[in-house]
C-alpha cells in the first residue's frame, strides 16, 4: 500500500540545465534536505556556498570515461529503487550501505537542442544521456516513495508542494511527476532513434516514437477542430521553420485550425524562391483560395486576392519575403486570421497592430521545400508515416506530348501551376495566368468536378472585378494527377486553358493526348504524382 505523505530527506541532483538551480538547492537546504550532486552541477552548488556531497564520495567510484560513468552505480539506483515498506529491501539496504533518496532533480543532456544547432555526429553522440534517463525511469517507477523532477518548470511546484505539506510530498503529485518523467525520456529517445534512422537511411524501422514537448506560447489549445475536441500543440526536434517553431508577435491565440491553415499557407509560399520574386498564398481552410508571384509582396497580394475574394475573407495570408507597409496596409483591408512572414519592417509591424486581434507569425526563414522530412498522421491502431511531398520538376523527365509546345509565358504559368496543385486537396486542378491563380478546384471526388469548380470561381472573381471575361481564358492548368478520360482535359479546355501539364501513366494517355491536339492544346506530362489527402 502506497504512503501518501513522503517526507523529503535526501536529494540528488544532476542538471545540464542549471536555471535556478541554485534558489532550488538552497531552499531544500533550508529544509534541512541533503544534497547529492554529480560534476558540474556540484561545482555550481558548492561555489554558491551550499553543502553538498559528491555522489563519488557516496559511491566509491570517481567519475570516469569523460563523465560517461557516474551515477550507475547500486548505491545511486538501490537508493531510488528501494521500496521503503518491503523489508527484504530494507535489509538489503542495510547490508549494502545504501541510503535512501527521497527526491531526483534531473534534466539531461541538450540532444534535441545539439541537433537543431546541425552539430556533428560525434557530438550529437556524447550528448546522449545514459545515466540521467536511467535513473528517471527508476525513481519514476518507484513513485510510491521517490519523487522526480525533469523540468525546469516544476521547482515552483515542487518548492509550494513541501511547503503544504511540511517538507513531503503527496502521492498525488508524486505521480504527477512520475508521468511528465516518463513522457519527457519517451521524448528523448524518439528523438535520438528518429535521427540515427535518417543517419543510416532506414524509412521504416521496426519500432518508430515520436515526441515532443508542450509549446510554451500555445499549449493546451482552447479546442480542437470543433468546440467538442480538446488540443494541444507539441514541438519535436524537426527543424524546419513555420507556424510551430515561429514568434507570435500579436494577436489572439491561434487555434488548431489556424495552426493547421498557417502550417499549409508557409508551406506553399515556400515553393517560390524570394530570390526571384515576391509571392502571397491566402488559405482558407488548408486549400490556397488564391496564389500570385509579383514584383512586389503588394502587387502579389493583389493578384492572389483576386482570384476569390470572397473566400480570402477570414483566410491565412504566407509571404515568402519580409512583410512591408505597402502589403500590409492592403492585407488588414479585410478581415484576415494570421498573417506569417519570414521577418515583418517596422512600419508593418504598426500597421498591423492597428488590428489587435491579427495574429502575425515571424518565422525567420523559409522551410525548405526540397528537404526529406517526415508528415506523420493517425489511423485507427497505428501511424501512418511518409516523406513530406518534397518533389519538383525534373527538367531530364518533363516533356512535350502534343504537337505545340508550350510558349514561353504559358510554360512560366505551367511551371507555378504545378507548384500550387502539390498543395492542394484531392483531385486538384489549378489555373494560372500571368504568375497568378485564376481559379482552383480542391477536394472534390471527380477531377471533371475541380475543373468545373475552379472555372465557376473563376466567373465569380470575374464578375467580382468587372473583367470582360474569367482569367482562365489563355491560362495553363495543372491537375495533380492524370486525366483518366478525356472529359476532365475538356472541361479545361472550354473554360480557357491553353496548356496543360499532368503526370501523364493513364490507360487512356492516347485519347486525352488526341483532344487536346485537337483543340490545339499544348501538354506537357511531369511523371509525378501530386496526391494530397
């Protein structure tokens, strides 16, 4: 049977992370707990002129091997490990001279942080902990009679915990931390077995974990996609820069579909090079409502907004360069969730704050859209795990199927096209004319239904906009995966697309290939695939 109340007589702690140590230390002195310590966070606690013994001193064993060997040890792990009621426990105990330790304060070794600085493998190799998750498991195991600590946090807890309770600890909390200690070496080593598969290039290893910790900023999320659904959002140690790892400089807290749709929005914009020029994506519900490349962020804006001004209301708007007045003036012109930029000027950042509730995100960088991480989702029983859709046109593999090829300005709308339908929904077709998105068709069950679809927004932003006639005339079209019939191909075509670029692999390539000669349609085939579920 469990004691509830525990009183704390000895202490040991081992940190990598030495933030208030010192006040925590000190006030378990005051308590008249005693103190155990390893290497530097001995030296740290001695020369703040507290009393501390070195577990070397305790076990007999000077560190070695580079400190690779300090705390696995019987007389570390037998005093966590002991249950204090068992006498056969006791009794060994005794026999071995092990004393009890009541409290395990212990963060370990900076791995995540050592890998997203991009260190080299030997170093990421000796920030490896051994000894500090070997003896979280053990106290936290032993929870009835052993408390541990693994998060900076937590010293506040713990310190308000022994003053209600005289210097113990409840079972209570005790389990509280038992369970953040297990999470936190659960994290740990998902992190270390992920990189060492992506080190020797194993896709599907046998056991796969993943995890995070709760983000500081956002954490528990006020509800999921729906009022009925709890949330929460954790950050790994990916690197890749966006809508988790970026600074939120104003707004409400975003909510787990803002998350999602800012997530979706960074990820798009990121296709185009700022290099080469200015490019706005406006998401509405993780589908692009409207994407444009321009001179400037102002003039892509304007391009993007018009391709479906009505969904823009209440959308996410990406930038792939800095945020400038011009673009934000216009930007907060209508009612907009998040706004997500590499940086944001000055005068932006006033223009912006004007709107109290516009969440704007300040990312950093641009992810990079080459790069092989992973997108992981849950399945009832399992996860299902896939490289990220890094693909992109292969100059050596894209060629001319029909008589005409493209011109030189609809291979340009082609090529962006191809870039949009990747990040968009199942069966996708998408319009472009002059850099910018004329119409898209995201989601639907039949492809000839996401041509009609994006043609009809296309009316709409015509109408809208009081232009003779829909952008889609003389436009290029992409679908994200091939024509199975013809019918799809002469949807396209009746709503204006001139050129077409598919993967091409359908039984009847031949037959959609002859309409579109026919109507003197040129078409290109990538041999990629872009599904996006």
């Amino acid at each position: 049977m469990a004691t509830d109340i525990v009183k704390i007589g000895r202490a040991l702690i081992s940190v990598s992370d030495k933030a208030g140590l010192v006040e925590l230390a000190g006030a378990l002195g005051q308590r008249g707990v005693e103190l155990l310590s390893t290497g530097g966070t001995a030296a740290a606690l001695g020369n703040a002129g507290l009393t501390v013994i070195d577990v070397a001193q305790m076990t007999g064993f000077p560190e070695m091997m580079d400190g690779r060997v300090k705390t696995l040890h019987p007389r570390v792990h037998g005093g966590l490990l002991a249950i204090r009621s068992e006498p056969a426990h006791q009794a060994a105990m005794i026999a071995n001279d092990i004393t009890p330790i009541d409290l395990l304060i212990v963060n370990l070794y900076p791995f995540e942080a050592t890998l997203k600085r991009g260190a080299s493998f030997e170093e990421k190799i000796e920030n490896i902990d051994i000894g500090g998750p070997a003896m979280i498991r053990g106290a936290a195991k032993n929870h009835d009679d052993v408390v541990v600590i693994v998060d900076v946090a937590d010293y506040p807890a713990l310190l308000d915990e022994l003053a209600r309770n005289e210097g113990a600890t409840s079972l209570a909390f005790r389990r509280r931390m038992a369970q953040k200690a297990y999470a936190r070496t659960a994290a740990y080593d998902a992190a270390i077995s992920n990189w060492l598969a992506d080190e020797i290039h194993e896709t599907a290893p046998k056991w796969r974990a993943f995890g995070g910790v709760l983000h500081e900023s956002f954490g528990a999320l006020r509800y999921g996609e729906n009022p009925h659904q709890s949330a929460a959002l954790y950050l790994t140690a990916d690197t890749r820069p966006g809508v988790a790892t970026a600074r939120q400089v104003q707004g409400k807290e975003l909510s787990y579909n803002n998350i999602n749709d800012t997530d979706a929005a960074y990820e798009l914009v990121a296709e185009f090079d700022p290099a080469e020029s200015a490019a706005v994506a406006i998401i509405k519900h993780a589908n692009p409502c409207g994407v444009a490349i321009g001179a400037t962020l102002l003039d892509a804006y304007e391009k993007a907004f018009a391709c479906d001004p009505v969904s823009a209301f209440g959308g996410v708007v990406a930038l792939n360069r800095r945020l400038d007045a011009a673009a934000a003036r216009k930007i907060v012109e209508i009612f907009t969730e998040v706004i997500i930029a590499p940086e944001a000027d000055d005068e932006a950042l006033a223009i912006v704050a004007a709107k109290k509730n516009l969440r704007l995100m300040i990312a950093g960088a641009l992810p990079d859209p080459r790069a092989g991480t992973l997108t992981v989702r849950s399945v009832a029983g399992g996860l299902l795990v896939q490289d990220r859709d890094s693909g992109a046109l292969d100059e050596a593999t894209l060629k001319v199927v029909t008589k005409r090829a493209p011109t030189v300005s609809e291979m340009a709308d082609l090529r962006m096209a191809w870039r949009v339908a990747k990040h968009v929904k199942s069966n996708a077709i998408v319009y472009v004319k002059d850099g910018a998105t004329a119409g898209v068709g995201a989601g639907q069950m039949s492809r000839v239904d996401s041509a009609r679809v994006a043609a009809r927004k296309a009316l709409d932003a015509a109408a809208a906009a009081g232009w003779a006639e829909p952008r889609t005339k003389g436009s290029a079209v992409a679908s994200d995966a091939f024509f199975p019939f013809a019918d799809g191909l002469l949807s396209a075509i009746e709503a204006g697309a001139t050129a077409v670029i598919e993967p091409g692999g359908s039984m009847r390539d031949a037959e959609v290939i002859a309409a579109a000669d026919a109507a003197g349609v040129a078409m290109m085939f990538t041999g990629m695939r872009h599904f996006r579920h």
